[in-house]
C-alpha cells in the first residue's frame, strides 16, 4: 500500500522503534509534495498519540502507531486517520473521538473531501460508525467479522464444538512443545528477540506469495512498549510466535501476528494462543481480538443498498474460496469460541463509489 499506491518516487528510511524489529522500510514521497503528509507514527504525532490512547478501541487501529503518510482531520475532540492519493481518502478504520461528536466529525470531514473533489472510502470500521456515516451520506458494504474475546468471561471450548480445539492443544502438549512469555517493556532479551525473527524469516521463506511491505507487514519487534510476545517452543527451539497489541483505550489486546515455521507441529499455533489468551485473562485484561475474517457474514447487510451486493459476494465467493481461505480462516477462528463477532464495514462516499477510491482502497488492502 504505502509502497506505491500513491506516487512514482521513493526514499527508503528508518523506522522509529525499538528491538531488533526496527528495520527499512520504504515510503512513499509525491510528486506533488503538497498532496501527501509527511510519513509520521503516532509516536511522532502527539495529539494522533492522545486521540489513540483515548479512543482507539478497533483492533486495526494500532496500526496508526506504525509508519505511513498518515493525514489528520481534526475536529473538536476528534481525529480522523487517512491516506491521501490525487483523487481519493482512504480511513483507517473508526475516527478516533467521542461517541456523541462522531456524527460531526464525519460530516466535517465529508464536507472537507466534497470541497477537495475527493472520494472516500472508510475501512474496517465498525457498525456503529457504518450506521452514522450512512446518515451522512455515505453507503456502507459489510465485509467480515472480527472475533472478539471477553476475557472475564471466556474459556476455552468445551464439548464437541471444542473437540478440534483441544486436540490441537493436546497433540501439541504430547509432543513437548512449550509456550514462554516475553514482555519487551520490562527487559530487552535479544536472545529472545532473535529466536521470534528466525521464526519469522522461517515462515516468509515458506510463503507462496510476496508479503506486504506497508505498515501491514508483520512487525513483531516494532512497537514494542506495547507488545507481549508469545513463542512455542520444541526442544529448545522455537517453532512459532504470537504478537499482542495492547490498546489502552479498551484495556484489550490484538492478537496481531501469528507465525509458525513450517516444520511446526500441528497444535502449536492453537497451544499459543491458548497461553495467551490465559496469561492475558490472569493479568485482568478486558478482551482480546483476532484479525477480522474477511467475507464471513457479509449476506447480512445493514444498508439496504447493499444487501444484492452481499448476496452476490457470498456466492462468489463460496465459488473461489478454494483459492483464498477466506472461510478456513472463520472456521480457524470459530474454533476458539470467541464471545462474539463484530462486524467490519466498507463505507463510501459518494455512495456510488468510484473507480479512484475502489483502487486507492485494494492498494491499501492488498500490497
């Protein structure tokens, strides 16, 4: 997405951060300087930083706090996060501001990118933001659901729904893998931090496609005052890891990066997460959350100007999903029994989007 989704020009530069994780990473620099705001994190930013720490309750909005050509629309006690192309603004994920001033704060920023001869398009955002935004003009597609944790509550699967489940765990168990904790807020252990690279050097060694080189790459090691990190361990040697992103705001954590060498046993990446969740719930955390499952439920629209269009994306891809996994993945995720799924949404303005915002949106998504 950052990489070349919105110029031809490119620097490369150094990514705030700490750890062995802060590594290069490209950015992108438009020919009209004018039209892109400086690459920033919200480490960089103090008032994105506070708006993050105040109301960045959606999983994906940790991402703010990675590098990017962030821009900002500021209003009253809100902030809208977006990415800025000739003719386009792409959100990322819910403004960040008050209940009561989000109807505002997108119909101010709609009337800033009508008076810019912009399209927009909002991503990942909640139901309660899709609703508002179509109040204000905007039509909102439904494109997953996110598995959401309620720690005080949850436990793992029981009966025959969590037969697969716990004879992942198990089988895992049996063969002596171990799952360890490290916490790179309290003390740096570079030993540690390198075994959670090989892993992750392991796993993209194995991929059968180019991973992403935006702030949608899998950063373990960046941001690491927000981080718990959680390694499976066979004999020694790490197979797998898992990410935790905490989110002030809701007192949860995002299950951001999971990765597994493909020599792994089957069961260590379920064992994992299953420590996790429970070392998180000991400690008293509120909830957690996996990445969205995308396509999952999108037959359930809630703008009616949208609802042939779900129908129609849940044939097609009930058609293709052997190529994407997009319903492997839900079913992976259903196999925790998470609390509950919250819908994601796609929202455009105007309505009918266009050509510009629809490329601007998948360079984000898919790069």
């Amino acid at each position: 997405m950052v990489k070349r989704a919105f110029a031809d020009d490119q620097v490369v530069a150094r990514v705030p951060g700490n750890g062995l994780g802060s590594r290069l990473r490209k950015k992108t620099l438009g020919g009209k300087v004018s039209a892109l705001a400086a690459p920033s994190t919200a480490g960089s930013n103090g008032a994105l930083l506070e708006k993050l720490t105040a109301f960045g309750t959606a999983p994906l909005s940790f991402l703010l706090r990675y590098e990017a050509p962030w821009r900002t629309f500021s209003l009253a006690n809100g902030i809208v996060c977006y990415l800025e192309s000739a003719r386009a603004a792409v959100v990322w994920t819910d403004p960040l501001c008050p209940e009561q001033e989000l109807p505002a704060l997108l119909e101010g920023f709609a009337q800033k990118m009508r008076a810019e001869h912009r399209s927009v398009c909002l991503v990942a955002v909640s139901e309660q933001t899709a609703r508002v935004a179509i109040e204000v003009g905007f039509s909102a597609l439904k494109i997953g659901e996110e598995p959401w944790f309620d720690l005080a509550a949850w436990h793992p699967p029981r009966g025959d729904r969590g037969k697969k489940y716990r004879w992942a765990v198990n089988h895992a168990r049996r063969l002596g893998v171990e799952v360890g904790e490290y916490r790179p807020d309290e003390r740096c252990d570079l030993a540690v931090e390198a075994e959670v690279l090989d892993v992750l050097e392991r796993w993209r060694a194995a991929l059968k496609k180019r991973e992403s080189n935006s702030f949608m790459r899998a950063s373990p090691l960046e941001q690491t005052a927000f981080k718990r990190i959680y390694i499976a361990r066979r004999g020694g040697r790490a197979e797998a890891a898992l990410s935790c992103a905490y989110l002030p705001a809701s007192d949860g954590w995002y299950l951001e990066d999971s990765f597994r060498a493909p020599e792994s046993v089957n069961g260590a990446t379920e064992l994992m997460i299953a420590e996790a969740l429970a070392h998180l719930a000991a400690d008293g955390a509120a909830g957690a959350a996996f990445a969205m499952a995308p396509m999952r439920g999108v037959h359930e629209q809630l703008d009616p100007r949208a609802r042939w269009i779900g129908r129609v994306l849940a044939r097609t891809i009930r058609r293709v999903d052997h190529r994407y996994g997009f319903g492997a993945m839900a079913r992976y995720e259903a196999r925790f029994e998470p609390s509950e799924w919250r819908p994601r949404y796609l929202a455009f303005l105007p309505a009918l989007p266009r050509v510009a915002v629809i490329r601007a949106t998948l360079r984000v998504l898919s790069v």
